[in-house]
C-alpha cells in the first residue's frame, strides 16, 4: 500500500493534490495502480539525439574498447571463448509466450514477439555486464596507459599478469548497487586485480551478496535503499584518491557501455531477416531502475534506427522513478517516497526510487512511453515464460513482456505515431530480459512456482 498523505501535504513547495490536478496520471502512481503513459512530447530522433550530450563516435569508441578486451576476456573467462571474448546474449522468438499473454489479457497481439536475453550475458548474467564491466574495463585501461604499462597496440591479456594483478591491487573500485550492478562491477574488478567494494541496498538477494563474496568483494549492506547504498559508496571513494566510484545515478561510460548493445542487436535482426523501417516499426520494452541501462540501450538504439524504433519503459507500481519524472519534468529532484509510494518490489533489480537526472533529461524526448507493473504480474510472466519458452528471468527481467499490449490498448499513441493496424502486423517487438541466468535453482524455482500459483 501507498502512504495515505494528506493532499496538502508539499513536494518542492506545491501541494501534491496541485501536482495531480497537473499530472492527471500521478494518481494512479500513487495509488500503485499499473498505469501507462504515452509521452506526449517525445520528438524526432534527429532533433532530439543531440540532447543526450554524447554522439555515434563515442558508441563506436566503446565497441572498439570491448573488442580490445575480447583476448583477455577469453583468458579470464573461458566462457566467454565460444564468441571469441564479446560479451553478447541470443536475440529469441517466443510465440508461444505471446499467445499465452495473448490468452491472459484476452486480445491478440499483432506482430512478432521477441526476447533479448541479457539474462544469459557471460560473467555477471545481467544486462549490467555491458555497462558495469564496460566502466571497470575503461578505468583499468586508463590507468595502466597513464603508467606506462600498456598501449592500444599491445594484447590485452597482458593485463591477467601477476605484474598488472599487483599494479591494480594499488586501486579501489566501489559501487551502489541493488543487485546485478554490485554483480558485474564487483567479479569484473576482482578479477583483474583491484580492492572492489560493493554497497548493496537492502532489496538485494543474499545469495549476490554471497556470490561477490566468493570473488573476495568487500560487501556493504544497508537497511535503507538504493539511494542509500549509493551515497555510501560514493562517500568512500571521495575520501581515498586511490578510489574510483562507478556512479550508477551519472555515469556518461555506464551509458555508452550499454548503448553498444543497439549495434549488436541491428546485427541479430539482420540475420534473422527482419527488417526495420517506417512499415516494419521495432517496438523495445526496457525494465527501469535508476535508468542507466534501459536509458544507453534506447540511446544506441535510436542512433541506429531513428524514428522506426520505439523504446518504452517497464516499472514495477511500487518503483516508478523514471515514469514520475519524467511526467513531471521534475527528473531526479523528486523521489517516489515524496509521493507515499515505498519503493519496495519484489524486482530488485528495478527497486529505486530516484531517477537517474542525467538519463532522465538526455532521454526525456526520445522515449515513447512508460508502463508500471505490479509484482504479482510479474511472477506470473516468469512461469509462462518458463512453461511456453523453457527460458527461465529473474523478476524484474520480466517486466518487458506486459508492454505490447499495452501498445496496443492506446489508440490515440498508435494514431498520433502513425502506427497504423497494417504496420502494427509488420511489427517486431522485442522485451529485454535483463537478468536472471545466475539466480540458484532453488531460488528460481520459488519464482515459478509462486507465478504458477497466481495464475
């Protein structure tokens, strides 16, 4: 349940029955209704990229660090030998899964349906294996250039060497994380030799906090949220000019480290033969939490396709950061908390109630829409994937699959973007499954059968 507040109650020195009266939308946020809202001021891709601060070039200068690092990936993780050190997860269709959900909300979806699966990413098993191990991988590359030790021409596998493993025994990593970011920051950094510390929130699962353990992480745990853990983790690096803090909140590299992940989908599309233009529209359905990942994904994804591609946000009813602030413009100066909405989900991964401010205004016009979801759905998203697919996410992974028929239920978004009903049939829509292959057994079997016992 929201706190009942008093509508006179004030955030930001206005009465929070003005900002309902302006923001018809809020009361079903606070209500922690499922709601969904069609950004009315979403612009041209061309007009608004320029907004984000950051260019094509810088995408591709990423692309071109992560294959750098491919050998020593390969040497590291020999998982990761089978394609060749780049870290890339399986593009899959799942029609089964879309005439369940079809069958549950009772209409049929028109178009593909498609799952990312950022759940099967080698090393960490999330989505947060792009952005967190992309930054760990910059900053290592970064002080091993300054000191002389390497250079863009070398093989990186040099930097597995029991010299550099001393060299960057010397340095501190820290992060904030609810979960998969603590996860890929923390492995990736240990394995190369740094001192990681991960600041966990207290919606993170015990068995990430014992798995950055076993990698000999320093772990931190916190009663409070993901703010919280944030703060802490930033508050230690400031005072150690050996440490580097991974701001999940701000990071410009986290955000490239995730963006690449658009180069690499327009390839699977294009080996699976699907196009992607004005009559064949991609639809993307993004889980949020601070927003960092969902917001260099949209990001790459719009410097590939422009105005054919369509990203929309999923958020847990008890977690909606980034729909609040961007429907009230008022990004990360407001907090769900502010409204009574308490910011606890069973979608750990999406558990925050602060948007990232940086992603929020670069993003805010090339974002079609946003969706909140309750836990409960979300469960049972699990099991049916799990029944239909054999594929098996962790909650907040599932949270992408709601989205069509969302689409599909505004008729006035559809007319307003041109979508008509014989583009919607040429449509491709994909739900990015941001994690889960990690998850033990047991743990994931309790999510099925919980989502089994819903349905």
């Amino acid at each position: 349940m929201s706190q009942q507040l008093d509508p006179t109650t004030k955030v930001l020195d206005k009465p929070i029955a003005q900002w309902v009266e302006e923001f018809p939308k809020l009361q079903e946020l606070i209500d922690l209704q499922p709601s969904t809202w069609f950004n009315p001021n979403v612009q041209p891709a061309a007009q608004a990229l320029p907004d984000v601060g950051l260019t094509r070039e810088d995408i591709d200068d990423a692309a071109a660090r992560l294959k750098r690092f491919a050998p020593l990936f390969m040497e590291l993780f020999p998982e990761t030998k089978k394609t060749e050190g780049i870290l890339e997860s399986p593009l899959v269709a799942v029609p089964d899964q879309q005439a369940a959900i079809g069958e549950r909300y009772g209409s049929h979806m028109p178009g593909q349906l498609w799952a990312k699966l950022d759940s099967e990413l080698p090393i960490s098993g999330s989505i947060k294996a792009r952005g967190g191990i992309y930054e760990v991988l910059k900053h290592a590359e970064d002080l091993a250039i300054e000191a002389g030790l390497l250079s863009l021409d070398d093989d990186y596998r040099i930097l597995a060497s029991e010299r550099m493993h001393k060299f960057f025994s010397g340095y501190k990593v820290a992060v904030g994380s609810t979960g998969n970011l603590g996860l890929s920051i923390g492995i990736m950094s240990a394995a190369l030799g740094f001192d990681a510390s991960v600041h966990m929130s207290a919606d993170a699962r015990q068995w990430k906090k014992d798995k950055l353990r076993e990698h000999g992480v320093h772990v931190y745990e916190y009663e409070s949220d993901y703010s919280v853990a944030v703060a802490s983790g930033r508050k230690e690096a400031e005072s150690d000019p050996t440490a580097y803090f991974v701001d999940d909140e701000n990071s410009s590299t986290l955000f490239l480290g995730y963006a690449v992940a658009a180069r690499r989908l327009a390839g699977q599309l294009k080996t699976m033969d699907i196009t992607v233009d004005s009559e064949h529209p991609l639809f993307v359905y993004l889980p949020c939490g601070v927003g960092g990942g969902p917001g260099g994904v949209a990001f790459g994804l719009k410097t590939e396709f422009g105005d054919n591609v369509h990203c929309i946000f999923a958020e847990p009813t008890h977690a909606p950061c980034m729909y609040l602030g961007v429907l009230t413009g008022a990004h990360n100066a407001v907090c769900v908390q502010d409204f009574g909405i308490d910011n606890l989900t069973a979608a750990d991964g999406l558990a925050v109630g602060r948007a990232s401010g940086f992603v929020g205004h670069a993003m805010q016009h090339l974002l079609d829409g946003f969706y909140t979801i309750d836990d409960d759905e979300l469960y049972r998203l699990i099991a049916l994937l799990d029944h239909t697919s054999n594929i098996d996410i962790e909650p907040s992974s599932s949270a992408g699959f709601a989205g069509p028929w969302r689409v599909m239920q505004d008729a006035e978004y559809r007319d307003r973007m041109g979508l008509t009903d014989e583009r919607m049939c040429n449509a491709t829509h994909i739900a990015w499954a941001t994690g889960g292959s990690m998850v033990p057994r047991e743990e994931m079997r309790s999510y099925i059968e919980k989502g089994m016992a819903l349905l």
